[in-house]
C-alpha cells in the first residue's frame, strides 16, 4: 500500500480543521448573537474576543468592539487568520495543494464557498443578515463533510482528514461551552434565573444538541448536565470526548492499515486525553473551575497536533530508509 | 457538393479573404464542415451566449484557471473559452499527425547528435557557435544516454494555416510545453454544453492522454526496476501552469510533487511520505533545467531538488523531458529543422517551416534587407533585447536602424513574411466575427511518438490581431479531429 507525501498530510489535516473551525465560529457568532440581544441590553462582542484570545489582535485594527466591528473580524477581515474568509482561503489553497488527491467535488465545493464569501457586502454581515450568513457558512461546512464522506478515496488522507477535524472541533466546542460560561455567568446569582435557563438552551442548539439533551434529561437543565452532554458525552458527536474517541480510533486504524508502529506518542497523548474524559465528572469540572479545564483541554490537543507533526508531517524517518537531511523542507502552506 | 448558404446564426459571417477553419476558402471548401456548419447556424446568438456564459461560470468554479498574483490578492483568470468548435478533416490530421512526428524524431537525433558526436556541426549543416553558444546547451548532458536516445519526450508544436490553406510550423516548444489540460477540459465543457452540435459527427477522443502519457513514460523507466514510480514534479502553487499539472497528475494517477517532497541519497531519488521515503523511478517534470538542481544549476533555486543531477548522471532517474533539450526550439535553430530533418531522416518536411531567412547567411541578408518593409525580423537565440521588427508597422526611423543593426551583427536575426493566419468563427460582442486562431499538437514519445489526435486552437479573440497568447487576450477552443 503507497503512502501519501508528508506535506499532502499535513494538508489534509489543515484543510479539515480549517473547515471545521469555520463552521464552529458561525456558530459561535450566531449563538452570540442571540446571547447579545437578550442580556438585558448589554452586547457584549468582548466576549468572543477573549474566547479566541484575540483581543490584542482585534485592538490592532483600531476599531471599538461592536457587533458590526467584531463580526467583521471574525467572517471577512482578511488580516485575520481565523477569520472564515481567511480559513475557507487557506482551506481552498490546502485543497488546491491536495488536488491531485481529493475529489473534483470537494475541490469544486470549497472553490465555490470561497468565491461566495469573497463576493459578500457589508450588508451580508449586518445584524438582522447574521443568522442567515452563519447558516449559510454551517451548511457549507457539513457540505464539505458531507462531499468528503461520500467521494474522498479512503486511504491515508482519509483518517488524516477525519483526524484534524475530530481535533479540531473538540477544541472548539470547549470554547463554545466556555463563552457561555464568559457570558452568561457573570454573576452566581443568575444561575437558574429563567433568562439563563433560555440561554442554555440556545447552546445546546447552536450546537445542534438540543433534543439530545432533552431526551437525556427530560426534567432538568443545570450548568452540571449541560457541561455534561457538550463536554462529556460520547454519544454526541459534536461533545469533546466524543471528538477526542474519534481521532483516536481514526489514528488507530491508520497505524494498523498502514504500519505506523514505530512512534507512538500520538496515540499515547490522545488515549490519555480520553481516559481523563471518560472519568470526570461534569460537577467536579466545575467545582475545580471550569474555564481552566476547558483550557487545559486545549492545551492538551494542542500537544496531540506538535506529536502528530513530528510524526507524520515534518520528516518521513523510518529505520528501513535513509535519513533525509534535517535542514531541507520548508513547511506547508498549512497552518 | 451542393453549395450550402447560411441563413441563421451565420448569414452575415463574412472571413474577410482569410481561410476560413469552418468555411475554408473561395477555391478550397471544407465539406467536412458541413454539419457542424449548418447546426450552429441553426442555434440563436442569445442561446450560444447563454451556454457559453454557462460554460466558462463551470470553468471558474472548476478551478480551471491560470492565477494572476499582485501584491494584495491573487486573482484566477480562466483561459477564455470559446464555444465554436475548430474543425480538422481526417486527410488534414493525418498530414498533421505525420509531420509531428518527423519534427519530434528529428529533433530528438540532432540533440543525441550534439550531446555525442556532433556529426551535423563537423558536416557544416548547423553552424556550431548557434548550438554550443547557446544559453540552453548544457554541457552535463554530455555523453549521456538517455532510454531510447529520445529526449523530447513531450513536445508541443506551434502550427498556422495560412492562406493557402497550408500548415506551417511557428516554432517548437521541446522544454515544458504546457496547455494539454485545456484540450482535454475544452473537449468535456463542449461535451456538456453542446451535446446536440457533437452528436454522431465522430469526433476522435483526447480523453486517454493522461494514460497514454503515464504508460510513456513508465516505458522510458523499463530498465529501472519493476513497476516504475512515476512523478510529477511542479514547482508548486503559485505557478500559473499550476493547474495543469494537478490536471495531469490525475490523469496519470501519479504523485504531484515538489521539490522539498524530494530528496536524493546515494544519487538515488526518493519522496517523502507518511512511510518513509518512497523510490522515484521516473520525473516528469514542469521545472525549467535551470531550477532542477541548484547543485548543477542556479544555486539559488528553492525548486528543485538538490543532487538530482548527480542522481540522474548516475542513470537512477529518467527525467522528463531530459535535460538540454532547449538547443532544438530556439529560433536560431528553428530556422535550420527542414535541413536537420533532411541531414538525419532523408526525408523533406512534411510540416514545411513559415519561409524563414537566415540572415547570417548572405543570400538570407540580402533578401532581408531589401524586403524588410514587408517582412517580420526576429532576433535569435539570447541576443535579443532589440526587439522584434514588423516591417509592415514599423516607421521610416525604425526600418533604417534595423537595417544598420542588420548589417553590423547579421547572424543575431532570421526575417520571416507575416503571415496570414487562418480564422475561425467566434462569439462576440458585436456576433460572430472571424478570429485568427492557431493550433498546438501534442506528441508524447516513450519508445515511438504517439500524437494526440486535436491540439489546443487558441484564438485571438482582439479583433484583427494576430496575437493568441494567453498573457494577450488570447482564449482557446476545443479542436475536433473527425474520424
């Protein structure tokens, strides 16, 4: 069985989190939003800054965070670099590398979704637009999942593929979770509140979690039971161990089709991370604080994408072949 | 024959005393036509525009696109599609198909020739200082065998009609040729937008050439080892043939590659992969030599791949097409090919040259000077700078300094008479007007030369230009070679 180049690894790998990244911003947005509008006035976009961490960024640009300004930031400023114009174009140009792997679909897709965004007006983006822009930019998102499930060739690029958005979107949904907890928990005193429990709600469907969740508790919805299913969850496919069980079976399989034996630290961080997930418990994630859990997490998938590189993307190093010089090689256009 | 009268879409459609691809001439009709002529003038001009504007919306989203970078966005132009089919008679092919394949054969004796022996310049048929002064001779390919002595193993030939209904051949392009993709991409848009103008007209397939290309050049690989590996090596995404060669990797089915996916190990090539390093057998590449290896060549090159030439002397590698094989399509050269064509193949050329005058010689000169109103001087090799002349255009001051040049520094210009391409009909914005349009066949040659039956026909879609390159508002249109 051939194995693909390195670079069109890593690209496959980028090309899926970008994709993935793009559809949880939309939703990030949208569920924003909604949050802005019904908290009592205050419309807080800082919000979604200091999710991302983008706050110096953003101040960079010498605008005030408003609505209008933030959403700009994150669908169209093409200085940006996980804007969704700026992800959905280094998507393309990571597709455009793969061409000669993925399918004419895929490509013709992602070709397609960038030019619609390029062509997008300040009008696209106002306020009372939003709701539909960010539909438009999910579906586009499961589009590519879609296309990519139904025609991509399974070999390696597949799992690498299935690999970088599982990862990518179990980092997503932590800060998905964890504006909620930024937003809508200013104060202890608004637990339970029924304005809160609205907003709870409105997570849960941004993530497209809501009737999962009722079906799993039909009475009651806690901070404890929500943080449960998003962050816990195995059965909901959008839940960080859920995604973490993903690449990890993913990474599985790929060593055993293809003989990837030799290193190991991949797999070892990944079934770590879901071991830790598999035994929490949502009250003790919260009692120990949630925010630095969630970046924990983050900090953990973020030590599986440097294993993996060194893995798969740098260098190709096996015993039976020659050593390729450590100095050649600049890295892809990925990342 | 009955005479057959427009009265549609082509009533006013007038060529303007050129020969006409879909008309022919006054004396010299095209029969073979015929159909394709009277179901076109059957359509209306807003249904043709209408598929067009369909097909080259399918063209953008397709990616088929050559890219145009500026310092603050990229911007993908597609290659203008033209929706009239050029039409080429089976007899006309097969003249065609013949002539390419002597060019291609000849061509591939005289550089083994100049890289062993150099029989043609001890024998006075080309002079030396033309060949080894040349800026693409490249004096490693000295004594190197190459598999089957073919060194041009994709060539494409820059062919016109003129007005007597003839083809010439403009020049030769024996490096990295490209437009192959549109060919293939033009003939399925045609396929999709105009299913009813190809229906049972028996138009030859240009579908199989990624296949007969991999199958080529694997035969190039034959000593190497069992299942040769075969790659194509682009100098990446930001070039504007870069769409072509995703294209071809996946006709052939082969890895595209780049140069950083390559490294060379005891003068062996290997790629890159999630595995290990992988052996490359076969490089069909789309780097100029110059960027190949910046150990034999331009050292500051980051496209290529250091100690390929090392590899490739060792006989590890088979690159595609060999190095040093711009010495046979400069215009220095060119103008010589009918006398090499003779001196190794004791054959005339099929594909006669456009009349070409070699004004290093005096017969050449003298002809020259006294008819450069009417002619067109073009400096060869790399002395140019100065120019191109066209007599017919230029002013009193420029033919007298052209003249003085000539005289001082003969054997840096060949003179040649404009000539008049044939046109074909084309879209419009004031209706279908005549556009000058040439032809590039494609000839792969592994063990024997195979050419693709068609071609890209590129048309100048300015009125009354004669310019068909792509930088100068130049499109294309698919090219029908009838069974």
């Amino acid at each position: 069985m051939n194995s693909i180049l390195s670079r069109h690894a890593e690209c496959i790998f980028w090309l899926a989190r970008q994709v993935e990244r793009s559809n949880s911003t939309a939703r990030i947005l949208d569920i924003n939003e909604t949050f802005s509008r019904n908290a009592r006035g205050e419309h807080d976009w800082e919000s979604v800054l200091r999710l991302y961490g983008d706050e110096k960024i953003f101040r960079d640009t010498g605008r005030r965070p408003t609505a209008d300004a933030v959403i700009h930031f994150y669908i169209l400023d093409d200085k940006n670099p996980n804007s969704v114009l700026s992800s959905i174009g280094m998507a393309r140009e990571n597709a455009r590398a793969l061409r000669p792997l993925i399918s004419t679909e895929m490509w013709v897709q992602l070709n397609s979704f960038h030019n619609h965004l390029r062509g997008l007006r300040k009008a696209d983006l106002r306020i009372e637009n939003l709701n539909r822009l960010c539909s438009y930019i999910k579906e586009s998102c499961q589009t590519h999942s879609g296309i990519t499930a139904e025609t991509l060739y399974r070999d390696e690029s597949w799992y690498f593929h299935q690999i970088g958005r599982a990862i990518e979107r179990a980092d997503q949904t932590t800060r998905l979770v964890d504006v909620k907890y930024q937003v809508l928990l200013p104060q202890p005193s608004d637990v339970g509140s029924p304005i809160d429990e609205a907003q709870w709600n409105t997570l849960l469907r941004s993530a497209a979690g809501f009737h999962a969740f009722r079906r799993n508790y039909p009475q009651t919805m806690s901070p404890s039971t929500v943080v449960g299913f998003l962050v816990l969850d195995r059965r909901f496919p959008r839940s960080v161990a859920a995604s973490v069980l993903v690449a990890n079976e993913h990474l599985h399989e790929l060593r055993l089709k293809y003989g990837h034996t030799a290193r190991r630290s991949t797999s070892n961080l990944l079934r770590r991370l879901a071991a830790t997930l598999a035994e929490e418990a949502a009250d003790d994630l919260i009692a120990r604080g949630l925010h630095d859990a969630l970046d924990g997490i983050q900090v953990e998938l973020g030590a599986v994408t440097d294993a993996l590189g060194r893995e798969f993307f740098l260098l190709s190093e096996t015993d039976d072949a020659p050593q390729p010089e450590s100095s050649d090689g600049q890295r892809s256009p990925a990342g | 024959m009955t005479s057959w009268k427009p009265t549609g879409l082509l009533e006013d459609y007038e060529p303007g005393g050129f020969y006409c691809e879909l008309f022919g001439a006054a004396k010299m009709p095209a029969p073979h036509t015929r159909t394709v002529r009277e179901r076109i003038d059957g359509l209306s001009l807003a249904e043709l525009r209408r598929r067009a504007q369909a097909a080259e919306h399918e063209l953008f989203n397709l990616g088929v696109t050559f890219t145009v970078y500026t310092d603050r966005e990229q911007i993908d132009r597609i290659l203008p599609f033209d929706v009239i089919p050029r039409v080429l008679a089976a007899a006309e092919w097969e003249t065609i198909e013949r002539g390419v394949v002597q060019r291609v054969t000849a061509l591939n004796r005289f550089i083994e020739d100049i890289y062993h022996e150099q029989r043609i310049l001890r024998d006075g048929i080309v002079p030396a200082d033309l060949v080894l002064g040349n800026a693409n001779f490249r004096p490693q390919m000295t004594g190197l065998k190459v598999p089957f002595g073919n060194y041009v193993n994709i060539c494409g030939v820059d062919i016109v009609r003129g007005g007597d209904g003839r083809f010439y051949v403009l020049e030769d392009n024996a490096r990295t040729p490209s437009g192959v993709s549109y060919v293939v991409e033009n003939r399925h848009l045609t396929q999709r937008a105009f299913p009813d103008l190809m229906r049972n007209i028996g138009v030859r397939s240009v579908s199989n050439y990624g296949q007969r290309l991999v199958g080529q050049l694997t035969e190039l690989a034959a000593g190497i080892g069992n299942g040769p590996s075969v790659v194509l090596l682009s100098p990446g995404v930001y070039n504007s043939a870069y769409f072509e060669h995703v294209f071809l990797a996946r006709e052939m089915g082969v890895p595209l590659v780049e140069g950083r996916d390559l490294v060379v190990r005891d003068d062996r090539v290997f790629m890159k992969t999630t595995g290990g390093l992988a052996r490359v057998d076969v490089i069909y590449r789309r780097i100029d030599d110059d960027f190949l290896d910046p150990e034999a060549f331009n050292p500051a090159s980051m496209l290529g791949v250091r100690g390929l030439m090392r590899a490739y002397r060792a006989g590890n590698v088979v690159l595609a097409n060999a190095v040093g094989t711009g010495i046979s399509d400069d215009k220095a050269v060119y103008a010589y090919v009918p006398r090499i064509i003779r001196y190794y193949l004791d054959e005339e050329a099929i594909l006669p040259n456009v009349e070409t005058h070699i004004c290093r010689e005096r017969e050449g000169l003298e002809y020259t000077l006294q008819h450069l109103e009417e002619l067109v001087v073009k400096p060869v090799g790399e002395s140019g700078g100065y120019g191109i002349l066209i007599g017919p255009h230029a002013g009193r001051n420029a033919l007298a300094e052209f003249r003085r040049r000539l005289r001082a520094t003969p054997a840096n210009y060949i003179s040649q008479p404009v000539v008049q391409l044939s046109v074909c009909p084309t879209v419009t914005r004031s209706g279908i007007e005549p556009r000058h349009v040439d032809l590039r066949p494609f000839a792969v040659t592994g063990r024997s030369t195979w050419v693709l039956p068609g071609g890209l026909t590129r048309v100048a879609l300015r009125k009354g230009s004669l310019v068909v390159n792509s930088s100068q508002g130049g499109g294309s249109k698919d090219t029908w070679v009838l069974e």
